[in-house]
C-alpha cells in the first residue's frame, strides 16, 4: 500500500536515515560491565529526563537572570514571580472567560475553514475543469497575508468575534484546501479506472477510492491550520481587541503589570503546545485507525 | 488534454495544422490562467459599481488610490523600510536557524536537553511576543526585527534539525572516507542533505514574517505599511485603505513567487530523485 | 573524525599492506551489549584481492567499517602500511552496497567522481583528467552531466566504482557492492572489478555473502564464522588469472573451490553452536 508522505517534510525513503542501525543484526549479548564510569552513567540518562532537566535549567536562568541583576527585573521578573501572578490568574473569571474566548474563536474558524477547506478541495479536486480555472486564482490568493484584512474585518465586522473568524478562517483554510487537493490528486489512477469499471456511483468513488487517499493529506492540513488559526486569533485580539488572551496581554502590558504579561504569555504558550499535541495525537489516531482499516480490507 | 485536438489528425500532419493546434492549445492555457481571475475582477467590478455602501469603493477608485498613494514619498517612508525589516528579520531567522539546527542536528544530547523548551518556543504564538519585545526594546526597528526574528526562527531551526538527524547515514559514511571534514562537510554533505527540511522551514518562515512585520506596525508604530493601513482605515479613507491591502496582497504574492524560484533552483534534484523514486514504485 | 589526516610516513601507505589484529567489536546498547566480532586476526599483502565470506549476520559489515576507520574497534587494531588506522586514512576508498545512498543526489556524476579529488586539493586539470579516465574505465563517459539518479542501479554502482579509482586508493574496500542488482549486471560489474584490479594492482578487500562470487572473484578467500565473529578459514584460490564467466566457472578447480567454501560456511553457521550451548543459548 502507498506509504503517505508529510508534504512538509516529505522525503523519499531512500534518504530517511535508519536511526542507529547496528550494521549486522544483533548477535550474542554480554552482560553489561559492572561498574560504569561516572561519563557512561551520565549518558544512560535517558533523553526524556534530559528534556526535563532542560526545563529546570531553563526556569533556573529565568530565575536567576533578574535576580543577580544581569537583567533589570522591570524588563524580566524573576520566574518564580511569573508562575505567582500565574496563581493569581488561575484564580480570576476574568481570566479563564478570556482564556475561553480564545479557544473558542480558535475552534469555531478552524472548523469553518477545515470544512470549507475539504468540501471545496474534494470538488475542485475531482474536476479537471474546475481544478485548472482555479489554479491561478489559488495561487494568488494563497500567499496574500491574512492581516492585510484586519482593517477590512474592523470596518465591516467591528471589534467582536465577527472579525477573528474572518481572519481565522481566511488563514487556515488555505493549508487544507491546497493539502486536499493534493491528496485527491494523489488518487491512484488505477484503482480510479477499476471503481469506474465496476460501476461505482460518485458518491461511491468519494468514499472509497478518493476519501481514503486524502485522509492523511488533511490531518496534514489540519496540523498546520490548526497552529496558523491560533497565530491568527491571537493577533486579532492583539491588534483589534477583541477579547481573549491576546487583548489581554497586551492590556497587562501597558498598564505596567510585568509578571501579569509574562504569566499570560506562558498560557498562551501551554494553549500552543496543547494545539500542537492535540492535532498530532489526532493525526496519529485517524492514520492509524486508516491504515488498520486497509490493511483488514485487503486481507 | 491534447485528446481533444489530436483525434482528428492521422499520419503526416501538415504544419499549419501543427501550429493551429499550439495556438488552440496555448489559448486553452491561457483561459484556464485568466478565466476565473478575470469574472472575479469583473463581479467585483460590477458589484462595487453598483453599490452604494460606503466600504466597498469602486475598482478604479481603488486603482487610482492606488497609484495616488504609493506611487509617491510613501515607497521610501514607509514601503522601503517594511521592507527593510522584513528581510533584516527573516534573513536573520534563517542565518540563526540554520546555524542552531546544523549545531543541534549533529550534538543528540544538547538536542534532547533542548527540545522541550525548543518546541515550546515554537508553540508560543509569536504575535503575544511583540508586547514582550517592545518592553525590552521600544518601538523602533530593532524591535520589529527581533519580533520578526523571534517568530520565523522555529520553523526554519526545528526543520533544519529534522534535516541534519535524517542525513543518509550510507552518503555520511562516504563524506568521511573521502575525507570530507569541517567546512567541506557543512558544504558538500550537511546542508544540500537537509534542504529539503530547511527550504519546507523557510516557506513557513516567510509567511509567519509578512504577518509579523505588518502586525508589528500595526500594533506599536509611526510609520510602515500595517501602520499606514491602519491609520486609513481610522480615518475613513476608505480607497485608500484598499489599495493598501492590494498592495499587502501583492507583496504577498511577489515574495511567494520569489520563493518558488529559489526553491525551484535549489531543490531541482530533489524533485528529480523523488519522481524517479516514485516513478520505480 | 580523529586522526583523518594522522601524521604518518607516506611511503609506508604505498604499502598497501593491511593488517588486522585481534579486532573485537561491542556495540554498547541501552541496557544490553552486543559484541558482534569476537577476535579477527589476518593480512592482506600489498595488491592482493581478497574476498571475505561469511553467513549473513557474521558481522562482516562491522569488520569492514572498523578496516575502513569508520568504527573504533573495542580493542584490536588495524593497520594499514606502517601506520594504524584510526579515522578513515588517506589512500583508502570504500564502495558501499547501497549504490543509491553513497552518491550525492544533488551532485551531477561527474561531480561526485571528482569531489574526492578536490578534497586531496589536487589541481584542476589533473581532476578533469582523472574523472574523464575514470568514468571512461568503467564505461560511463558519456554520463558526467546526469545526475545519478537518472540511471540505473548497475550504473549507479559503476559511478561510485568510479569515484573509487579516481582517488587511486591503495586499498579498495568492497562492501557487498553488487548485492542489490540484477544477475546480468552483477557479472559485468565482477568482471569490470577485476580487470581495474589487474590494471591498477591496488589492494581490494571484497565482503560478500555470495560464495561463487567469492571464488570467482578472490585471490584468496576468507570465511568468517557467524557471530561473534572469527576467521574460520583461509583458502587460496588457485584460478588462471584471466578469469571468464563461462569457462572460469565451468573449471573442475572452480567447482572444487566453491565445495570448499560451502562446506566452510555451513560449518561456520554452527561454529559457536557447542560453546552456546554451554552458555544461555540466546542465539535467535
């Protein structure tokens, strides 16, 4: 079956490194020497404590930084200040309402443009015509950046929810549609031809033959919609103000509460990881769940 | 897509036939480029003609606001120097990026202590820093390409990164018993084996750019393309302010352009061994 | 990395002389070490041609990455001339099975072949010389220009042929090199190695796990046990010189030699097989 390739980071599978392949397979294993140095002791820590390790140090620096005056504290208050008007934070609506805000603005434009995005792709993608007349119109919208439309959004929209989702939306759906499109492009002619000899109807082609094949290219599409429609919502409540975190960092900001900005920042940092984790785990998810399915069918 | 002129044809075709049928060709081309482009142009057109609505200006308003406004001092107030920070930031993300990933890339254990808090930076959306950033250093220059910096620099490093850890390990075998070393290695081995990754972190890295500088100024400046966009959309000169999203979409698209030629240049084998690859499959 | 460009007597390299010494190899794993080469010991004379055999998993491509000074050997050494080898030395090149990983794909074949060259700073006249010879000695002097991808496994192999005799190595190392073309292709490219060897007198030190390859190929034959690896057995192949696919094959000697071997390897397959019993018995 066809391996699907990230079109990212796609790269052959001539070029992909096999990590750390010992050259013959393994052979007769030796009991480990008894007592290792204190150097081999430091490289059997595992890399995950690294990372943590490298966490610490990092909150350390922070820490430490303002406090021995290498950094004046007005500009960088120490880390343990951060994570205390953090605590405050956690304590207050009017955080969790702005934190809320940003969430659902993220959400409601990521699943509008997803939808757009998939529904457009797999019928411009399916139609020769119609891919060719689009191609050009496509390419130039794609790259116009999404902020050039604040003023726009301000104007006719206003301040609210209105203009995140315009730019939200106008945003991500760019990655899905062109990912789409290039996974319905990606179809095996094959396996097209035998569906349409065998008589099957369109919707049953789109769901058998197409679908399939673009699945992996739309989590794709999806991972990188998913973090491009949080950079969105977050500039539009920096820069219209409309409410959410943004707004309020850059409330905190001119009104000279450091820690504040800095604790609001981390949150909007954690909400990044989160997406980041939640669109890979879903990838991980749907493909696997796609590759058992097919797997099953051809057996 | 030559079926539908080829059929007709049998052996010895004549040359004014082989013309004629370039020509057709080349005309279906060209409507397939132009088509849609132009019946939005026109709808666009007809649509603003007729509307009374004080937002949506008239095309050739729009146009002669145009050529009114920045076809004039504004290049080199506020044009230029976007620009200027622009490329200042994103070469400056790239130059950054590439020697952090090509430095972690070839050390696993300064990567594993890193990653986490690398990928964290990555995740922060890089608009929440310009508050940040304007704390430390002002509004001026200096800011708007750090936050440039400090937004396009993930994609590029982490990509790069990934590109290094993938390098063939048969083609860096090879690279040392030739006694491929130092410089020589970076050049010949390192870099060209990873472009693929460091050109995908570039084309994110770039579009991340465009929306920092134009935020940057919209947020906290005096002059630049965002903030002029902004100050018309304040003070209701409405063709004006359409012309500057023109104008932003434009640079969007020129840059984008400029992009696919640089990649289309460096990346030219790689699209060779990946159709070749595929094409033994 | 260490030691690529070690301070040693040049006229000692000419040598060409390869010597392995008690070289054993432990591959320290998370948790669990794995020693793939128990103890090899033997010499390759300056100009010799010798084939290395062993079952698959012998351990084979280890050994050739510690000859090549690719991998530190745990303990053991390898000497090449005079000098002990630690990092790949000058004057030694090494031809990979995956043909389609050891050349540079953003490279044109030309530019592979002379890369090496411009890294022994050698001047550009003499480069372009060089690749142009050697490009036409393995029959692909048309080929500069593409870029290998463009061509076939076969003559990927013949580009990165080569580029090895283009360094004029002393010692050329063989790693497997036509065990991933056809059978067609392999006969020409066995063929085209021994006449570059007749032609150019370095040394070759070829690793496969093919026997009839091996005695058709080798002055000599090695047969390494399975892993942990030893040398088993070393014959001499006593062959006319002037080697032909048909009636070198065909020769009762040929035949003879090959029973020989075989018998080796089946025998090299269990070697350890009474001492692990004795042990945990952890063979797969």
């Amino acid at each position: 079956m066809r391996v699907h390739q990230r079109a990212d980071t796609g790269r052959p599978p001539a070029l992909s490194p096999a990590a750390d392949r010992p050259p013959d397979p393994p052979a007769t294993a030796v009991p480990a020497p008894a007592a290792p140095s204190a150097a081999a002791r430091l490289r059997a820590v595992p890399d995950a404590a690294l990372g943590v390790l490298g966490i610490v140090l990092f909150a350390a620096v922070l820490e430490l930084l303002p406090r021995l005056g290498a950094v004046p504290a007005k500009y960088l208050p120490p880390f343990s200040e951060m994570l205390g008007a953090l605590g405050d934070e956690l304590g207050s609506g009017a955080f969790w309402t702005a934190l809320l805000d940003t969430v659902e603005g993220w959400a409601y434009g990521l699943a509008i443009a997803v939808v757009a995005g998939t529904a457009l792709g797999l019928v411009i993608g399916s139609v020769e015509v119609l891919r060719k007349a689009t191609a050009s119109t496509i390419e130039f919208l794609r790259p116009i950046p999404s902020v050039a439309l604040i003023p726009l959004a301000v104007l006719v929209l206003g301040t609210g929810l209105g203009s995140t989702l315009l730019l939200v939306v106008y945003a991500a759906f760019w990655p899905v549609l062109l990912q789409v499109l290039g996974g319905v492009r990606d179809v095996d002619p094959v396996a097209r031809d035998t569906a349409v000899g065998y008589g099957f109807s369109p919707w049953a082609r789109l769901r058998h033959v197409v679908w399939p094949t673009t699945l992996p290219y739309l989590m794709t599409g999806l991972r990188l919609a998913a973090s491009v429609a949080l950079i969105l919502t977050v500039s539009s409540q920096l820069i219209i103000g409309s409410p959410g975190l943004g707004s309020e960092i850059a409330r905190a900001q001119s009104s000279n509460a450091i820690p504040r900005m800095y604790a609001l920042v981390l949150v909007a940092g954690a909400l990044g990881v989160c997406v980041n984790v939640l669109a890979r785990a879903l990838e991980r998810r749907v493909l696997s769940w796609h590759t058992s399915v097919r797997t099953e069918a051809r057996a | 897509m030559s079926g539908m002129t080829g059929t007709k044809t049998k052996g010895a075709e004549s040359r004014a036939g082989r013309g004629l049928r370039l020509l057709r060709s080349g005309a279906v081309h060209l409507a397939y480029l132009l088509g849609l482009p132009a019946a939005l142009l026109a709808l666009w057109w007809v649509l603003a003609a007729r509307s009374t609505n004080f937002y949506y200006p008239t095309l050739d308003e729009i146009l002669a606001a145009f050529a009114e406004t920045w076809f004039s001092e504004r290049i080199v107030d506020d044009v230029l120097p976007s620009l200027g920070r622009l490329a200042a930031g994103y070469l400056g993300a790239a130059v950054i990026g590439i020697g952090l990933g090509v430095l972690l890339g070839t050390r696993p254990r300064i990567r594993a202590l890193l990653e986490p808090v690398l990928e964290f930076f990555r995740a922060v959306p890089p608009p929440v820093l310009i508050p940040v950033l304007m704390l430390v250093a002002g509004i001026g220059d200096t800011m708007k390409i750090v936050v440039i910096i400090s937004g396009a620099l993930w994609p590029v490093l982490l990509n790069t990164v990934e590109g290094v850890r993938a390098i063939d390990e048969v083609l860096s075998d090879t690279a040392r018993c030739y006694g491929l070393t130092g410089t020589a290695r970076l050049r010949r081995l390192v870099l060209p084996g990873a472009s693929p990754q460091i050109v995908a972190g570039l084309r994110q890295a770039l579009s991340i750019s465009i929306i920092l500088m134009v935020i940057s100024e919209m947020f906290a400046s005096s002059s630049g393309l965002g903030f002029t966009v902004v100050q018309f959309q304040r003070s209701f000169a409405i063709p004006e302010m359409w012309s500057g999203i023109l104008l932003l979409g434009l640079l969007g698209f020129a840059l984008s352009l400029l992009f696919a030629l640089f990649e289309s240049r460096v990346l030219g084998w790689y699209r060779g061994l990946r159709q070749s690859q595929r094409g033994e499959k | 990395m260490t030691g690529t460009k070690a301070a040693a007597p040049a006229t000692e390299y000419s040598a060409g002389a390869l010597a392995v010494r008690g070289v054993r190899k432990v591959y320290q794993g998370s948790g669990r070490t794995v020693e793939a080469v128990r103890d090899l010991t033997f010499t390759v004379g300056a100009g010799d041609l010798a084939c290395i055999v062993g079952p698959s998993g012998a351990g084979k491509t280890t050994l050739l990455k510690c000859v090549a000074g690719l991998l530190a050997p745990t303990s053991g050494e390898v000497r090449l001339g005079d000098a002990r080898v630690q990092g790949p030395p000058p004057g030694m090149a090494v031809v990979f099975q995956e043909y389609g990983r050891s050349l540079f794909p953003w490279m044109t074949v030309g530019a592979n072949v002379e890369l090496p060259l411009k890294q022994k700073k050698i001047g550009k006249a003499e480069r372009a010389a060089l690749v142009a010879q050697a490009l036409d000695s393995v029959g692909l002097q048309d080929a500069p220009a593409a870029y290998p991808w463009q061509l076939s496994g076969g003559m990927q192999q013949r580009v990165a042929i080569a580029r090895a005799i283009a360094y004029e190595p002393k010692v050329l190392l063989m790693d497997e090199p036509f065990a991933a073309v056809d059978a067609q292709t392999r006969a020409e490219l066995e063929d085209l190695t021994r006449s570059l060897w007749r032609k150019l007198g370095m040394t070759v030190l070829f690793v496969t796990h093919d026997i009839d390859e091996a005695v058709y190929l080798g002055e000599r034959v090695l047969v390494l046990s399975a892993s942990p690896t030893v040398v088993m057995e070393d014959i001499d192949v006593d062959l006319p010189a002037e080697r032909e696919q048909l009636t070198t094959r065909a020769l009762p000697r040929f035949a003879e030699l090959r029973a020989a071997v075989y018998g080796h390897v089946q025998r090299a397959k269990t070697f350890h097989s009474a001492a692990a019993a004795a042990g945990a018995g952890d063979r797969p």
